[in-house]
C-alpha cells in the first residue's frame, strides 16, 4: 500500500481549489425552483465588474454565506443569488484608457464601436471578481450569476421605473448635479474626488440706491458671480435689514459695467 507523506503546511491552492470545482460541477449550491417548500434567498448586493473584491466586499460575503449555509443545513431551498454591477461611468473610463494607448478615442469610434469595445473589455476583465468570490468559497448558485446590464435586467428596471413614474412616486426635477467636463456627462456623489483648496472670503459693499452713505455688506467666496446678481436675500424678522426689503442696491464696477439688484 503506497503511502503518501501528508503536508507539514497547509496548501490552500491544492486543496480549496480541488473541493470548490467538485462542488460547483456537482450543482451542490444550486436552488431548484420547483421545490419551493421553506424558501430562503439571498441577493447578492452587486459589486462593479471594474474592480477588485476589497475587505469590506470579503466581510460582507462570508456573513451572507454563513447565513446561507446555516439555512442550507437546516433544510431550507436556499438561493444565494451572485451577480456583478455595471459601474457605468468606471467601465467608460477603463475602456478609454484602453483605447487611449490605440491612439482613439471613443469619438473616434462612434456609439455602436465604443458600446462594443466596452461589451468587449466586460468579457475579458469581468469575471476577476467571481473568481475571487470563487476562492472565498462563496457558496453562490452560479448557474443564475447576472450583469445589471443583462437584458432581462434592464428591462425590469425600465418597467420598474416608469411604474413609479406614472404612479406619483417619483418624478424628474432640477437638481445641483457633478459635471465632468471629460465625460460630458453627470456623476453621482460617491464617483466625485473631493479636494480642498485654500480660498478667501470677500465682502463686497453694495450702495443703496437713493440712499447716500448706505450700504449692504455680502460676503462671498465667490465673487465673480457679481456680475449675475439680481437680487440680495434676507431674512425678513432680521432687525438689520427688514427696512431694507423692496429697496434697490447698485453695483457700480466701472462706467460699462453697472448692476442693479433687489432686496428681498
């Protein structure tokens, strides 16, 4: 009877890798749908196909997994439903870096090219991230994995949206938005880089129109905006100002250049 030596150390990528293939061709983490009796699901909450798992993505998963496991043991048609996010904006970038080295840009190519190049690049780089969830040993029913750009996917989150729309519950307004002037388009709060710089704050005195000597003081880190103004805001239970409402201030820069604003 041969005899193998067992290893003084622990080699994870002999083993963890040899049990999770057995257990991902053996369907051993996939949820039958017609056997719905005491159902226990869990979606997993996407993470962009741009990146890399990061710990807090690994603490998130282990605790989903334990949670699917435990229900798993216990008897329950568990679902742990794995997919990957689109992080449009990232992806755009990722894909323009790429073509940058071409020498194009995506303006070069047109929509129908750049929305290729960019199916493109998700085939080639996308499944960085299920590989990892892989070696985690995530116990995720891989046979159901999806991309929010699917179209399926797509299609329900159109249905979804004008279904909300046309019930009231949400709507389209104006709103203070993050411009790039490299993408031409808007970004959400958490895709801005916020940087601090040093600046000044100028207080800038207005004269009251028909009031020699008289002046209103505002304060701004702004002030190239003066030449916009068209009215000056207070507030109507201040004692300094409440005689000032309906009066006029000017501002007077230069023989071309004069303003005249409003207090309200």
């Amino acid at each position: 009877m041969e005899i193998k030596n067992i290893p003084t150390v622990y080699d994870p990528q002999a083993e963890e890798n040899k049990w999770y293939a057995f257990w991902e061709e053996n369907g051993l983490f996939h949820a039958e749908v017609e056997q719905a009796e005491r159902p226990y699901s869990i979606v997993i909450p996407p993470p962009n196909v741009t990146g890399q798992l990061h710990m807090g993505h690994a603490l998130d998963n282990i605790l989903q997994d334990i949670l699917i496991r435990a229900k798993r043991m216990q008897g329950y048609n568990t679902l742990w439903m794995p997919g990957t996010d689109h992080a449009g904006i990232a992806t755009q970038i990722k894909v323009e870096e790429m073509l940058a080295k071409e020498g194009l840009s995506r303006h070069d190519l047109g929509r129908e090219l750049f929305i290729k190049r960019v199916w493109d690049w998700k085939k080639e780089y996308g499944g960085v991230i299920t590989n990892q969830l892989r070696r985690l040993g995530a116990s995720c029913d891989w046979q159901r994995e999806r991309f929010t750009m699917d179209e399926g996917c797509s299609r329900a989150v159109r249905e979804v949206f004008v279904a909300l729309y046309e019930k009231g519950l949400i709507y389209q307004g104006n709103r203070i938005t993050n411009w790039c002037p490299r993408c031409n388009t808007a970004l959400s709060d958490i895709e801005v880089e916020h940087e601090e710089t040093p600046g000044n704050l100028y207080h800038v005195r207005y004269p009251l129109e028909g009031s020699e000597g008289e002046f209103v003081t505002v304060a701004t880190t702004r002030p190239e905006t003066i030449l916009g103004d068209t009215g000056v805001a207070v507030h109507p239970g201040d004692e300094r100002y409440c005689q000032l409402i309906g009066k006029n201030r000017n501002l007077q820069i230069s023989e071309k250049c004069f303003r005249r604003a409003q207090i309200i």
